[in-house]
C-alpha cells in the first residue's frame, strides 16, 4: 500500500470466505457506519484466519498483493481526511 498502512477488510457481502494478500490486517466486520470494532489479525505461518468478532474466515494467497482481496469489494479504504 501506498501509506504503508494496515490494509482493513471487510465483509457487507456475507461471503463465506474473503481471500486476501495479507498475513497482518485489520478486519471491520461491514463498512462503516455498520463496522464492528477494528480487530486486528495476524495469521503468522498460518494460511487462515477467522475474525473472533464476525466469524469471518480468510485465507492468505500469495497471487494478491497487501491491499487486494478476492472478492475485490471486501477491501476497506477509509475515506481521505479533507
């Protein structure tokens, strides 16, 4: 990512799993005003992980980069502070 921030990811759509390109991220359960607190997720030398808050299950590939996920709208970016 361009800021090198914690990418965040969530999941409006209810999918059953969100692929994403990140070890490390924050997930925020649905886009915002509906968010659940941002929890942050660290898979290790795992390949999955499920979010303790919404049960949300992701796994890591290695084909997408830090700010990707699959499907693609599951990527959270916060707005740009004016």
């Amino acid at each position: 990512m361009a800021d090198h921030g914690t990418p965040h990811f969530a999941n409006d759509a209810g999918v059953s799993v969100i692929h994403i390109g990140a070890k490390e991220f924050q997930c925020i359960g649905a886009k915002p005003p509906f968010d659940h607190p941002h929890i942050f997720l660290d898979m290790g030398s795992d390949d999955e992980i499920i979010c303790p808050y919404c049960s949300t299950l992701y796994k890591f590939r290695a084909d997408l980069h830090a700010d990707q996920s699959d499907p693609a709208a599951c990527l959270w970016k916060a707005p740009a502070a004016a």
